[in-house]
C-alpha cells in the first residue's frame, strides 16, 4: 500500500511540474519581444504569419523555427499599419496552444 502512494505521489509531481514548466514558457513568451518580417496577414480570419529574425540581428533569416514562418493570431484593429514585407517588433501569449500577438510594431 504504501508502494502505491509512493508511485501516485511520484505522478502527481511530474504532473505539476509539468503544468509548471508549460505556463513558465508561456509567460517567458510573452515577455519576450520577438522580431521578423511580415509573410502574410489575413485581417478577415485574423491571423498573420511571420518569419522570425535570428536573434541579435537585424535581418530576417532563419529564426528559431528552423526557418519556417509561424502562424499567429492577431487582434483586428492592431494590424491596421502593418503589412507583407514589413519589419516588425511584436509579443505573443500562448493560451491552449494558440500563439497570440499582444503587441506589434513597424520597425
């Protein structure tokens, strides 16, 4: 019996840390201010796609997706300015797996 709570404790914890480390990401995330080059933006479903800069530079070459653009939803009147091509300077939160900008700027 007590073999089995010491296993049920045990999966409890590496449930919790693993929650943990997700909402830690998520909040890391969100605080930290991404750069790239706008790829396409879809104002009518929302969501712009973006190819992130390598970090500490200023060109966009191959982020840390491996070179792929990501997919981000986007508020509708924060993209008014914002076009394919442009440079950008934005922040994102995740929520349920959605990757969400909160912020975006022209640079």
């Amino acid at each position: 019996m007590l073999e089995s709570r010491e296993i049920s404790m045990r999966l409890t914890q590496t449930l919790l840390a693993g929650s943990l480390l997700a909402v830690m990401s998520s909040v890391t995330l969100a605080q930290e201010a991404l750069t790239g080059t706008v790829t396409m933006l879809n104002r009518i479903n929302g969501t712009i796609t973006i190819q992130l800069a390598q970090s500490g530079t200023e060109s966009a070459t191959v982020g840390a997706t491996g070179g792929a653009a990501e997919l981000f939803k986007v508020q509708a009147g924060m993209v008014t300015t914002v076009h394919a091509g442009d440079k950008v300077t934005f922040s994102v939160s995740e929520t349920g797996g959605t990757k969400t900008i909160t912020k975006i700027e022209k640079r």
